[in-house]
C-alpha cells in the first residue's frame, strides 16, 4: 500500500558529450528534431558528470526543481515535456500489464504523485561546458529509473535539449536525424563502445571568457532562418560526414578522425558567420588554440591533434595518450597560468614532459599569459548509471536538499 512507502528516492548520474559532427538547426523546434544527424564522443563522469535525485511522494504538493542547491523553476517548457513523456510511457506500460517495479516487489508508484528533482554537476556550469545535455540526460535516465519506464528513452531526452539525447549513451554515439514528423525515428544510437579506443583523449582547454555567448537554441534559429551555407551543409555535407566519421572511429583512424574533427567544428562556425546578423561563438583565444593545433601537427607531418568548439570560445582537444605529455606541456608553455600554477591541469594525472628544443621553437611562438584557465584531461567514458550507495541522494528524507551539498 502506498502508506508503506511515503518517500522513493532514485539518484543517477549521466556524462557530458562533444559533438565531432556538430548538430546545429531544428526542423521542428517543439518536438526538437534536427535538420542534420550528429555524432560525439560521450566523456568520463569521473571527470565530468550531472548526479540527479528524484524523489517522489504522495505527500508532495507541488511538482519542484533544485539546480546546484537552488530552488528553480519547474514550468521550463522543455523540462515539462519530459516529464509528461515519462509519465505517459509509464502508463502506456503500465496499461500494456507489464509494470511490475525492478526496485521490489512494491506496486507501481502513482503517477499522479508529485515529484522533487535536485540536480547538480561536479563541474563548474559557468566554465561553460555543455551542461544541459548531461542535465537533461540525468533527468530522463532517473525518472525512467523511478517509474521503471525503459525502451526508447533517448526520444524523451532529446526534447529537453538536442544533444542530450547522445549521453543516453557511452563511448561513440550518432543521433540519427530521422524523418518522421512526430520524431519516433530520431534517435541516438551507439557506434562503439568507450572500451573501443582506449588511447583516445580529450583535453578540454576552459578559456577566461569574458561574455556570455548567444545560446545553442536562438543562435540555431536564426541560421536555419538566414544562413545558405547551413542549408548546403545539412542536405549535403553531413550525410557524407557521418559515414565517413563512422568509418574513421570503427578503424580507430585518429588521422582521419581528427581531421574531420576540425574541418566539421570550422564549417559549423562559419555557418554562424554565415548567419544574419552574424554570429561569434570564437574568440581571441580559441583562435589562438587553433594555429597552435596547426603548428603542432605540421611540425610532425602529421594530425596527431585535434580541435572542437561549441557554441562558446572553449576548445576540446582529441589527442591519443602517447601525445598527452607533450601537449599538455606546450599549452601550459603557450598559455602561462597567471595564478592558479598548481590547480591548472585537472583530470587525469599527467607526468611532466620535457619539451625538445625544435618542438618549443616550432610551435610555442608567442605566449598569451592567463589567456586559459585551466585545462581538464578526460577520456571516453560510458553512459547514465544507477547510483546505489543511498548515501549520495541529493535529496533527505523529508524530500528536501541535503543541506551539506558534495559539490
Ligand atoms: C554546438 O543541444 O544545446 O553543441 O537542442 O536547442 O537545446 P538545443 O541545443 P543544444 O545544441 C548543441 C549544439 C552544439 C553542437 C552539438 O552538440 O552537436
């Protein structure tokens, strides 16, 4: 009976993804459906991850939200969505007869219930990392959790934010496009799993940004509205791209990876430049990165790195774990830390390398002093998980935040 279970907490986590062919444009923005597929590398959650706890009483009044330990509002339209997605998958299993609970032999929660969402990330969200795809991710994988709802969950994480729907999954995920009007078929699939390249990894270069760029969700109306080569990139380039990429990641062909990696990441800029009024998500520094990647690969003849901007000035680098030393040293060495000298490098520990001459003279040309933050190394890493330790509920027992917050 529901007297024996007045409060149900679930808590799981769920990883950021960098996108290596970038989604940019919807076709339909209530139902977010892209005008292109997509493909990205879903990182580590011991180094980037959303931790989500739902809980759920039929002593609630008000469904509520906690963003990082703030109250928040619940009426996001695209917060909403989810929610009404998962509960009507709920009771559409629930209908079919099959819903006993995977938690206990206990009978399925009521979904007229109220619930309470504390999310929060083991990152800072204003250094600018994608945070609303892990978010969204966290949110659906939980609640499917809590309701025992499973199947297509990726469609439900989609309509919070696009690209959420590719950290449904780990390792190489694509979203494919589809092209039915109620989006059944636009989905995310995985192309391999974290386990499939394991020398590959990301460095994530957080740059000292001043502004507030223009968001994902206006920034791509208004390409979709105004920009020719956006049109051309969708209807032609991706296709073509995609299968390409696919290809690169399944030979593990970094060359190729990489460099498709870049010229993807430029031509998704310039369709923001091509867009009316124009668009700069790049800046000083992420400039600067750039010909430092250029000058590095061509002092050894070959694409041993690689670059990705988002909708923001911060790089994501693509490297193999052989180079990660020497890479690491020559942005250290290209852009000095002012201050925080011991808090620059975070992630996976790094040895320190020694640089031979020729490399620093070909590739470390003019320092920007303080120009980047900090850098953070991560790798491939898997999909939303469970947590079981009922110690890390972000919610007590009253249904209210845990007031000693673990961020
Ligand atoms: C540049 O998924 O944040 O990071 O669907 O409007 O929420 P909405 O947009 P969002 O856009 C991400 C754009 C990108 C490229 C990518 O991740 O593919």
């Amino acid at each position: 009976m529901a007297e024996e279970r007045p409060l149900t907490r679930v808590t799981c986590t769920a990883p950021v993804n960098i996108a290596v062919i970038k989604y940019w444009g919807k076709r339909d923005e209530e139902l977010v459906l892209p005008i292109n597929s997509s493909l990205s590398v879903t990182l580590h959650q011991d180094q980037l991850k959303t931790t989500t706890t739902v809980a759920i009483s039929r002593d609630f009044k008000e469904d509520r939200l906690w963003l990082n330990g703030k109250e928040d509002d619940i009426g996001h339209p695209r917060l909403q969505s989810c929610l009404r997605e998962i509960r009507r998958l709920a009771r559409k299993r629930r209908s079919a007869g099959n819903g006993s609970s995977t938690n206990d032999n206990a009978p399925p929660l009521s979904l007229a219930y109220k619930v309470h969402i504390a999310s929060e990330n083991n990152f800072p969200t204003a250094a600018g990392l994608a945070s609303s795809a892990a978010g969204y991710a966290c949110l659906v994988y939980t609640l499917a959790k809590l309701y025992d709802v499973d199947g297509e969950l990726s469609e439900v994480a989609r309509q919070g934010s696009g690209s959420a729907c590719r950290s449904m999954f780990g390792g190489f995920v694509q979203w494919i496009m589809g092209e039915q009007a109620d989006g059944k078929d636009s989905i995310a699939q995985q192309v391999a799993p974290e386990t499939h390249w394991p020398e590959l990894r990301v460095l994530i270069l957080v740059v000292s940004a001043e502004k507030k760029p223009v968001g994902s969700t206006a920034g791509m109306q208004t390409a979709v509205k105004t920009s020719p080569l956006l049109k051309h990139r969708a209807e032609v380039v991706v296709p073509e791209r995609m299968a390409q990429m696919i290809e690169h990641i399944q030979k593990r062909n970094f060359e190729a990876f990489g460099e498709l990696t870049m010229k993807d990441s430029s031509q998704f800029h310039a369709t923001c430049l091509d867009t009316f009024p124009p668009i700069f998500y790049l800046n000083d520094t992420s400039k600067q990165v750039i010909a430092l990647v250029h000058r590095f690969n061509a002092h050894y003849g070959k694409t041993k790195v690689a670059y990705t901007f988002d909708a923001g000035p911060n790089a994501v680098l693509f490297t193999l774990e052989d180079t990660v030393e020497e890479l690491v040293e020559v942005v250290k060495r290209s852009f000095p830390p002012k201050n925080n000298g011991d808090q620059f490098l975070k992630g996976l520990p790094v040895k320190g390398a020694t640089l031979p001459e020729e490399v620093l003279s070909a590739v470390v040309t003019d320092p920007v002093p303080g120009a980047i933050r900090y850098l953070l190394l991560t790798k491939a890493g898997p999909g939303p998980m469970l947590v079981e330790d009922a110690n890390c509920h972000l919610l007590g027992a009253d249904g209210l935040p845990q007031s000693s917050s673990s961020s």
